[in-house]
C-alpha cells in the first residue's frame, strides 16, 4: 500500500516569548494600550505602564490583600493575575471609585471611622470592602471579619474597618444597584448567598504558581 503523508510542519515562525506583547486593558472607564511582556501582572500594568500606584505591592504571594482591585465586579489580588487575562474586562482601581470630586461612600466611611493608620493597606481594604458588601456578606459584623480576612491591616485598624463597612453598606448598595430603602430591608431580610472562600485569588487559569 502506498504511504499516506505524514502531518505537514507548520511554515509559521514562532513568536520570541521574550519580546513585548500588545494589550489593551479597560482600565476606570478607559482603554489603556499597553506593550509590555507577556508575563507582566495586572498590577506591574497599572503602576509602573500606567501610572495608578494605589494598589500597592505587599507580598506579591497573594496572601496580604494590599493589591486588591475589581476586576468584573470581583475582587482579585492583581499581583497573582497576568494582564493578558484580563483584557476585555473591566478594571476597577481605588482611583475610580469617586465620582465627580465625590468620594465613593466606602472611601467617606473609612475617614469618618478613622479606618486606617499607615494606610499602605487602605486602598486594598476599600476595594474589597466595596465588593463584600455587593457579595451580601456585610450584614454581622462576624459577616465582615470573615469575608474581609483575606486584607491584612499590621496597623490591626480591624474594629475601625468593621465599623467603616457598616457605614457604608447601604450607601454603597444604593449608589452601585440603584436600590431603595424597601430593597435595602428585603436584602437584609431575605438574602442568602452560599459562602465564597475567605481569600480572593484571581481564577486558577491566571494565578502564578
């Protein structure tokens, strides 16, 4: 029988790993272009590409919470999350938050409650504050500490935080959905959601290892 041909070699060059790649990252609102190695994280992207250092490099192991940002509306240490994953989706840092001059109502409840000493911690604590309440788990103070113990604060400003997302919480709930003081009282009343892990890593697809 006559040989049949072997799988053709690809003709394509292979692209040098080693040179910058483009990304486009919706970063506030706005589109940033970016040319940066493929390896480089989300926050690498925003602090030394872009310019926005208020997340802030801790361990950059994923185990403080100092680098918290949104990413979808879910919060993620972008220290463990490659850029390149999160392009097409939507980025929000502690520089988008106020509106308008205004502050977010997190960011007004952790001045009111004195929430922070050193505050290299803050901006991290804010954000994943901002997204606890969205995840309902901001009803029990037991609520918060737990689903906020993935943010370390060595200043141990803990009580202080607690009480700047009590504040916060039905504010920041009318300002992100739109609800009205009957929603606000349904949620507290009828809300359940099932548990999510008490540290917010990025997906497994794009955490470092």
């Amino acid at each position: 029988m006559p040989r049949q041909p072997g799988p053709v070699a690809s003709t394509s060059p292979v692209q040098d790993p080693s040179l910058p790649v483009n990304v486009t990252l919706r970063v506030n609102g706005e589109s940033k272009s970016l040319q940066i190695d493929a390896r480089t994280t989300v926050l690498d992207a925003l602090r030394e590409h872009i310019g926005l250092t208020g997340a802030k490099k801790g361990c950059d192991h994923g185990q403080c919470g100092a680098c918290t940002v949104l990413i979808d509306g879910r919060r993620v240490v972008s220290c463990l999350t490659l850029a390149l994953a999160a392009e097409g989706q939507q980025i929000l840092t502690i520089e988008g938050l106020a509106k308008g001059g205004a502050l977010h109502p997190m960011q007004q409840a952790f001045v009111d409650q004195d929430a922070f000493q050193c505050g290299y911690c803050t901006p991290g604590q804010i954000m994943s504050a901002v997204a606890c309440v969205k995840e309902g788990h901001a009803n029990s103070d037991d609520d918060i500490r737990e689903y906020m113990s993935g943010n370390i604060c060595r200043c141990a400003a803990y009580p202080n935080i607690v009480a700047a997302v009590k504040q916060a919480a039905p504010a920041n709930l009318i300002r992100a959905e739109g609800l009205d003081a009957c929603d606000l009282l349904h949620i507290k009343e009828h809300r359940t959601l099932r548990p999510q892990s008490r540290r917010w890593l990025a997906p497994p697809a794009t955490t470092i290892h």
